[in-house]
C-alpha cells in the first residue's frame, strides 16, 4: 500500500538522493536535497511501508507564478499511478496561481500529456551545462 506524507519531517534525505541518481539526474548531496525541499512551497512524498518509492515539490512567487520540480517515481514503481497522484496533489495546492508550470524530464511529456497539460510553445531556458541540453532545440 502506497501512502503519501506533504511534510519534510522524517525523510530520508539519503533515499531521496539515491532515486534522484537512480533515475539518472546526476549526483546530489542529501543535506544539499534537504534544503532544496526544506525551501518549497509544497511537497509530497510516496512511501511504500517505510521505503520511499516518490517524491514532488513545488516553487512559487506566492500569487501568480508557480513551477512544479523534482517530480519522481522509482523505475521499479512507476505506471502504478503514484506521479500522477503526486502532480494531483501538488496541482490542486496552486489552484489560485495564474500560471502553472513544469519542465519535463526527456521521454516523460506523455504522462503529463495525459494529465490534460500542455506544451508550451515558447518557454525558453538558459542550460548551466550545456552538454544536458537533449530538451533544447
């Protein structure tokens, strides 16, 4: 059974940053992940029993501009309908902001395709590594 946590209290900061390698994000500290979620507006986390299998946290100006980040799902967990709870959730708590944003991970559009999100066509980033640009044009 899947249950869900929206604080940051008793997290494992060490699983979080070994699903974050585990799906191919790269290397992060877990006292750096802490912070990072320790700083959003919102988050969630999935556990199955005491295993952490997701997790999702958002930013925002705190009226109109908000973004959801770090969206993941362990491989082995993924396609069970954990994300799209997840996105649910964090989507629901930015009900009032004007504009809701989200960076896909590369191979991912689908899934918040089916959520009824949309491409936009004319958000644009500046990559800080310019060999992890396999999202640009």
């Amino acid at each position: 059974m899947i249950t869900f946590s929206y604080d940051c209290g008793g997290v494992n900061w060490a699983q979080v940053r070994d699903i974050i390698a585990e799906v191919g994000w790269g290397e992060r500290g877990p006292d750096d992940v802490r912070k990072t979620f320790e700083k959003s507006s919102f988050v969630v986390f999935a556990f199955e029993e005491d295993t952490l299998v997701g997790f999702g946290r958002t930013m925002d100006d705190g009226m109109y501009y908000a973004l959801l980040v770090d969206v993941v799902v362990r491989p082995d967990h993924q396609r069970r309908g954990i994300g799209t709870k997840m996105v649910e959730h964090l989507k629901d708590r930015l009900e009032n902001y004007q504009f809701v944003t989200l960076t896909s991970a590369a191979g991912k559009e689908d899934f918040y395709r089916r959520m009824g999100w949309r491409r936009q066509t004319t958000a644009f980033m500046w990559p800080r590594d310019w060999q992890k640009t396999d999202y640009c044009e």
